[in-house]
C-alpha cells in the first residue's frame, strides 16, 4: 500500500519510528511542514521520499496559523493529487482536515490512519474567554465528524481514550501506541559510573516555569544540570545559559541519544499538572529512562506520576514548588541503595519498554486495511 504520513511539523523520533516500521511492507513518502527556521530534531530519514514545505508560522497558536495552514493546506493537496497515495497517516486536526478534503474531493476510497501524541489545550482543556469556548465546541464537532472516516486511530496514552476518544469512536478503531524506543538505538548504551551527580532533561524545551524552578533546585543541590534539545523560547534559552547551564542544543535522535542518557544520574520530566493535555499524557522520557535504567522526576497529579509510582521508577514533585524539586533531588544523589531498587525495578519491566511489540501491532492493523479494504 502506498502511504503518505502528512505532518504539521518537522518529523520527530516518534513519526520517524513509525514510518520506519511500515516501510518494510509499504511505499512510504512523506510531506511535512516546516514552520520555523529551526529543526528540532535530526535529518529525515534517508530512504524514505519527502518534501518539505516551508511556510512561516506560529508555532504555539492555531489560531495565529490559520492563514499559513490555508496556503500549506493549498500547496498539500496539489500534491496529493499527483501522488495519489492509497493510504493517508496523519497528526493533530489540522491534517486530519486536510486528509477528509482529499478523500471527500480527490480519493474516496482513501484510508486514513490518525495518530494523537498530544491533545491541544484548545480541544481538551476547559475554556474561560466565550470566543475560546466557542472554537473548542467548533473543533470538537469537526473533530467528530471526520473521526467518522478514520480508519485507525493511533494514541500514545491510554488515558486519550479513556477520557476523550472513546465517546466518538469505537474500540475496534483504536490502537495504542507506547511511544517507546527501539531496541537496537540503545544497544551501545552505557550508564555513568562517576563524576557530578547529573540532572538531565531531554527533549524539546518548553514549560518556562518548570524548567527555571529545575535550575534553582539543582543550584541549591549542588548538582549539574544538563538540557538537552532545541529551546522553544530565547529567553528561556538565556536564562539558562546565564546560570552556567549545560546546554547541549538540537540533538540526532538516532545518533546520539544512547549517548546523551549516558550523561545523567536521573532524568526529569515535570510539566505543569494543570494542563489537561500534560496531565493524562506519557512521554517517551518514561520508556526512556526506564530501558537506561534512571530514575525519573515527574509532576504529582499525573497519569505519568500514577506509572512512576506504580512500576517504582522514580518521584513525583509538586511542579510549582522549589523545595519539592530540591527534596527529590537529594534522596537521589549520593544515595546508592536508593538508585540501586530503582535500577532494579526497571530492568523487571524494561523488556515491555521498547516499541517492537508494539509496531507488529501497528503492521497488522495497516494490513487488515489493505485486506478488508475498511
């Protein structure tokens, strides 16, 4: 089958592991929109077809993007009409829109795989301005209508469903998907013996608040911290680099990221628990750290603190308090019986933490596509 992944951004590790999955079986191509000078992660893979389409844009407000949407949205169906791809996998509502233009006007016959990694705070976190709850009620609505075409809905969290997508569509639709790492990238993977007790967080850099309070905490500890990946905010960048912050900047996943876990001692992961969308999601920071065996600082009041807590991998702060970060941060260092049970706890579960199991799950259901022609 011919399938097209078609995404709003620049392909994370995330999309790159799932068209590398599929390509074994399918003629994968790619269309992505770049929307910023900076790629915040490595190089498209470089077996698989893609084109880049570059049009400034907001990157935090869907609403300031509307209008570069409608001329990335012009310029993707002009080629979709010329690729004519069987299949379309897509992210977010914005290519989901632009999936049921094609299958309604081009391909009726298309298919159409929707993956969620996050739920925009528009769609899923309760609104206070009338204008803002009359968009979300507009967005839903849409929403639950093109889910009417979606062949299989791909989520990283269970807790999606659970919370949202089970009221529009059915179970039979639904996959998850953990968005763990594959095994092979963590083969030469090698845990940090000595030196500083190191703090690390990995990942796009976002959640100012989060990320200052981890900086004094880790000055108050004595610690080192290291921030691995591109900053969403220069400011923020700044501040960090006026505190003597390591800051290693945009990284290659596949290249470097067995490497970068073996700078750290533990791994945070704490965003704000008011966000809805934060609140029931799990990073791949999770899978993570438990295949490199560090323990793991999340925000209380999370479906990731519930993991955390439930598979003993780490510790859950209350992300808006300083002394919160500082006590986490000192049961962990200089305490080897501490990250010893930690290490241990991990390896009872590592082999559930890679994303193989779960890509045969995701090879079956894109074939019975093909087979069943549903």
């Amino acid at each position: 089958m011919n399938i097209c992944f078609l995404l709003s951004f620049t392909p994370n590790p995330r999309m790159n592991k799932r068209m590398r999955a599929l390509k074994e079986n399918h003629d994968i191509s790619l269309i992505y929109w770049k929307r910023s000078e900076k790629y915040l992660w490595g190089d498209v893979i470089e077996d698989i077809k893609g084109e880049e389409i570059a049009i400034p844009a907001n990157n935090g407000n869907p609403i300031k993007r509307l209008l570069p949407t409608f001329k990335f949205g012009k310029t993707v169906l002009k080629k979709l009409k010329i690729q004519k791809p069987e299949c379309l996998y897509v992210q977010n509502v914005d290519m989901l829109f632009l999936a049921m233009l094609h299958k309604v006007f081009i391909n009726s016959s298309l298919k159409i795989v929707y993956e969620i990694a996050d739920i925009h705070e528009i769609i899923i976190q309760p609104q206070k301005r009338w204008i803002k709850k009359i968009i979300q009620r507009a967005l839903r609505f849409l929403e639950r209508k093109m889910c009417r075409n979606v062949n299989l809905l791909v989520l990283t969290s269970q807790k999606y469903y659970e919370c949202y997508y089970k009221d529009f569509i059915e179970e039979s639709r639904y996959l998850y998907m953990a968005n763990a790492p594959e095994r092979r990238i963590f083969n030469r993977y090698a845990r940090k013996k000595d030196g500083k007790f190191t703090v690390g967080f990995i990942g796009a850099v976002r959640f100012e608040k989060q990320i200052k309070l981890l900086v004094q905490a880790c000055e108050k500890c004595q610690v080192k911290l290291e921030i691995i990946g591109s900053f969403l905010n220069e400011e923020l960048e700044q501040y960090c680099k006026e505190n003597n912050v390591f800051c290693y900047g945009k990284y290659n996943y596949e290249e470097e990221i067995s490497d970068l876990y073996g700078r750290l001692d533990c791994v945070f992961s704490g965003y704000p628990s008011t966000d809805y969308n934060v609140g029931i999601a799990v990073p791949n920071k999770l899978y993570e750290a438990i295949v490199c065996e560090l323990p793991i600082i999340v925000s209380k009041g999370t479906y990731l603190a519930e993991l955390v807590n439930e598979y003993g991998v780490g510790i859950a702060i209350d992300c808006d308090d300083i002394e919160s970060y500082v006590e986490a941060i000192n049961s962990l260092k200089d305490n080897e019986l501490r990250l010893c049970e930690i290490a241990n706890n991990c390896k009872k579960i590592k082999n559930i933490c890679y994303v193989e199991e779960y890509n045969q799950k995701l090879s079956k259901r894109i074939n019975a596509l093909t087979n069943n022609g549903c």
